[in-house]
C-alpha cells in the first residue's frame, strides 16, 4: 500500500513542484548509493537500527507444524450400525477431557424378526451345550483315576468352550431380546480431548460414520524439516525451545524425537520430530511454531537484527544507512544464529546502521 502511494505522489506531482516522495535511484547494482528522500523514508515505514557487539546465543532455527503422537490420536467409528440414544451417559462435546474405556456414546440396534429369532434360538443352544459340558466335566473328574486323563482333559475344553460360546450370547441378548432391541456401548480408545465430535442423540449412524476424534494433547510432537547442510548440527544437540506466535512470551522446552533417514531430492530436507511437554494447553494441533535448536554456548560478536539481512540472487544483503537520504546494497557474510539476531563476520562496522523495516521496498530497487 505505501508503494502504491509512493508510485501515486510521483505521478501526480505538478510540473516544478518536488515532494520528495520517491526513490530516485532504478536498477542499483550492490554496493550503489540508493537515494530516498527523507518524506519518502517516512511512508515507506522505513526503520534502521545500529550494527554493534551483542551476545549471541547460537542456535538453529526450524519452521514446525504441531502434530499429535503417532498413538496420540484416535478416530471413533461405531462398531455397529444404529441409532445413538442417551441411555443415562452424557456425550462429550468438542473441548471435553475423556479416559481410556470411558463410555461416551450408547447405540441402540433394533432386530428384525428373523435376526431376533435366530439370535434367541443360538442362546438356547449355547445355554444347552454349557450346561451339558458342565454335567460331562463333573461326572469326569469323579472317575478321575478311573478314566484316561486325556478324556478329563477333552471334558475340560469343552466345557471352556460352552462357556465362552454361553457368556457371548449372555452380554449381547441381555435384558434386550425382549423389546427386540440391541444396545452397544462406545467406549474412548485412549486418554485425551475431544477435537471433533459429529453425532446428536436419535441420529442413525452406520459403521462408516466418524463419531470422536481423540487427541492427547498432554504430550505432542512438533514436525519441522532440516536442510541437508544442518544434520550434523542437530544430531549434536538434543534440546531445542518451542515457540509461537500466539504465545510469544512462552517458552517450551523440547526434544529430539526422532530424525528422518531419508532426504527429499526437491528440497534437501529430512523431517525432524521433536517432543514437548503440553501440559499448560497452550499448544494446539495443527499450529505453527518456531523450534530453535541450541547450537553452543553464548558468544559476544558484531550483531544485527535478523530481519535486516536478505537475500539477493544468493546473496545475503544489508542495506546501510550512510547519510540522511543514501542507502547502500551491501553484500555481508553473516555468522551464528539465535533467531532475533544475527552475527556479521565481514562487510559491516561498528555503529553503522542497517535497516531493519523498509527493505523490501529497497530491495526493488536493486539489479
């Protein structure tokens, strides 16, 4: 916007009138002096800040996306077909906090005639076999010593499997065959939040239907990509801090998970995973955050604000602030890290300013 308002002002001026709202130096190559008046300066928001011996903390900086654990998320579908009843549990909403085997949603099956009828008739059989097993078992154990002890041994897996067979019919058919109904309980396969929860009481649902997604958010992962050149650095350093921008006060430490072993031949990247601690809620999945890998301990060197450095056709460039209306495109050799700052081994001195807002629209400017 404040380009175009620049572009608007030089198009507008009046023959004879200068109101300096313009850069007059087009197509500079690096180290040409960029004239910009100082009005020009102002609604081009520019900002300059001065080259000076700071501390450095060194450290590697990755652009991650919160994800959950690999087991950390869980999607419910219904083991059944049916209706979803209240049936005395409350369904959790999005946000609820749920334990592992908690019932959060009850479905009601009804049985046709012949599914009902089959059913009662397979009880009968079950009830029938376990209790016959049950009388073949007692009479063998009587003539134990009498009898070969395979045939006790026969008596008894029968009689295991009667019952089996009898409970699986007990726990499906009961109270229930009566109304011609079916309840099955939806239990939540793991500890966590609700992130999605897409059902209402007397909904019909089918086993394809997605009920819950589950997140445990305790715990996450932070996924970021690490170019090719920087594998030995993070191979070093286990520790890394999390931050984001919503929570830019916060600091979470963090882990090295886990490190790909294969590169991406597009990018020259291998996926990074690192763990943290969530237990403030703060992070939430699918956030960006900023995973600064500790490269060593603090050093003092000549130091500017990370934003005033870019890059041009491969080059990293400052623009300096050598009197009140020239800039110079300076080309500079940068040094360690630690995400605001940025060290300078050549190209710039001591108090000389660099701008650090407005070099984007100085850049334009460059060949």
């Amino acid at each position: 916007t404040l380009s175009m308002f620049v572009v608007f002002t030089f198009i507008f001026a009046h023959e004879g009138e200068d109101h300096g709202a313009k850069v007059t130096t087009k197509n500079a190559a690096l180290g040409d002096t960029i004239s910009v008046t100082k009005q020009a300066q102002f609604l081009l928001g520019i900002l300059t800040d001065v080259a000076k011996t700071r501390t450095i903390n060194p450290r590697l900086n990755i652009l991650g996306k919160v994800v959950p654990q690999t087991l950390g998320k869980a999607d419910v579908y219904p083991p059944i077909s049916g209706r979803v009843v209240a049936d005395g549990y409350k369904i959790p909403t999005i946000g609820s906090r749920v334990q592992k085997g908690q019932i959060i949603a009850v479905l009601e099956q009804a049985l046709a005639s012949p599914e009902q009828s089959q059913l009662v008739t397979e009880k009968f059989k079950a009830d029938a076999e376990y209790n016959q097993a049950t009388k073949d078992l007692e009479r063998m154990k009587q003539l134990e010593g009498v009898v070969a002890r395979k045939e006790v041994q026969q008596a008894e897996i029968r009689f295991e499997s009667a019952k089996k067979q009898k409970e699986f019919y007990d726990n499906v058919l009961k109270g229930n065959y009566r109304d011609g109904t079916n309840k099955f309980l939806v239990k939540a396969p793991i500890a966590g939040v609700i992130t999605d929860a897409e059902l209402a009481i007397g909904e019909q649902v089918d086993v394809n239907k997605k009920l819950f997604t589950v997140v445990n958010l305790s715990t996450l992962w932070i996924e970021g990509q690490v170019y090719e050149i920087d594998l030995g650095k993070i191979e070093k350093s286990k520790d890394a801090y999390v931050s984001t921008q919503s929570y830019p006060d916060d600091i979470f430490r963090a882990k090295l998970f886990a490190l790909g072993s294969v590169i991406n031949e597009a990018t020259r990247t291998v996926k990074a995973i690192y763990e943290v601690n969530n237990s403030s809620n703060r992070l939430k999945v699918g956030m960006l955050a900023d995973v600064g890998v500790s490269l060593g301990a603090p050093v003092r060197t000549l130091a500017i604000p990370a934003e005033a450095m870019m890059d041009i056709r491969g080059k990293n460039v400052v623009f300096v602030h050598v009197a009140p209306e020239k800039f110079v495109a300076r080309e500079v050799v940068p040094g360690a890290k630690d995400g605001k700052l940025i060290a300078v081994k050549r190209g710039l001195s001591e108090g000389e300013r660099v701008v650090t807002v407005g070099n984007y629209q100085l850049k334009s400017s460059v060949q």
